[in-house]
C-alpha cells in the first residue's frame, strides 16, 4: 500500500507507515494515548471511549488488540461482523 508523499524504502515500510495512517485517521493519537495510559478496558470503558470519538467499539477493540493491550478475541462481541457478497464487488 502506498500513501502519496510518504517515501519508503520497502514494502514492509510501506505497511508499517500505512497502518500508522489509518490509525491515526480513524482514532485520534491524543485521545488514543490518553484512554491507553488510562488502562481501563472494560466494555463500557470501551464503549464510551468509542462513541466519544464517534468510531464503532469494534475499531477501538481492534486497535487494542493490535497494540498488544487486550488477547486477540477478547471483546469479541463489540465487533460487528461484514458479509460481502460477490455481486457487491460489481
């Protein structure tokens, strides 16, 4: 993936700078910082945290997990899971 006027020396790079930006896009690094240093991740905890910065509670939790500050899977249930069927790709 590549982002215009990022430079990078590889496609490993790339990715990194990549999910960078879409984390920062999607969930605000000051507000990030500030709920992770709080290290209060309950489902209501999450749940207000992602309405404040109106995002869904899934893309808080994925972050979480991303981050290494929650197991992969836990909170499974603030995920919305997405079907896509092949005639949507049309």
């Amino acid at each position: 993936m590549y982002i215009e006027g990022v430079q990078a020396s590889n496609d490993e790079d790339a990715e990194r700078e990549a999910d960078r930006f879409a984390a920062s896009m999607l969930i605000p690094a000051e507000d990030w910082a500030s709920f992770v240093q709080q290290g209060n991740f309950t489902t209501a905890a999450i749940t207000r945290f992602a309405q404040r910065i109106n995002v869904a509670p899934g893309i808080v939790v994925g972050r979480l997990e991303h981050d290494r500050h929650i197991r992969q899977g836990q909170f499974h249930s603030l995920k919305v899971k997405l079907a896509w069927s092949a005639s949507s790709a049309a």
